[in-house]
C-alpha cells in the first residue's frame, strides 16, 4: 500500500494511486480501482512525430457502461499524457 501517497513509477505509469490499464482496439484503457481520491496518472507513450498528419491523441472520459461523458485534447508533459483523477468518473480510454 502506498499510504504516503507519493507518486510510484512502474515502468511507463506513475500514479500514487491504483490504476488498471488495458491496451484495446484504437486505445489504452485506464481504470482507476474504486475508493481512491483525487491522484495524478502519468503515462508514458510514444507520441507521433510532428510530420505526421492527423488530430493529437485524445482522452475519453468513461461512465461505467463505458458511454463517453466527455472528449478533450490529452494533455502532454513531459512525454507522457497526464490525467487528473476524478473520483466519479469510472474510467479513461486514450484514443489512438
């Protein structure tokens, strides 16, 4: 358990929280574990190169029946896409 709640990094992912992740079709899946607070979710993933054309990765904001409640432009820092965690909101899918 991490009751500091200072941020780990396992592999590309550091969050202080608890987050599943799923690679689908077209997207990777977060899931954060229910019962957690507000937590930052940093991931790391390979960001096209600025010659290629097309919209910027994009962040879909899930219900539990996986309905999107909201779309915006993923947020870059760094090299990794970051996430602020809303308790009410059941699930993430970065859009490919």
């Amino acid at each position: 358990f991490n009751t500091a709640g200072r941020p780990i990094t396992f592999d590309r992912l550091t969050t202080a929280g608890a987050v599943r992740i799923t690679k689908e079709a077209g997207g990777t899946l977060l899931t954060p574990l229910p019962g957690g607070g507000r937590f930052e979710i940093r991931l790391t993933v390979e960001r096209p190169p600025r010659t290629v054309e097309g919209p910027p990765r994009t962040l879909e904001v899930l219900s539990e029946s996986r309905e999107v409640l909201a779309r915006e432009p993923a947020r870059w820092v760094n090299g990794a896409i970051v996430i602020q965690r809303d308790p009410s909101v059941f699930a993430y899918r970065i859009v490919e």
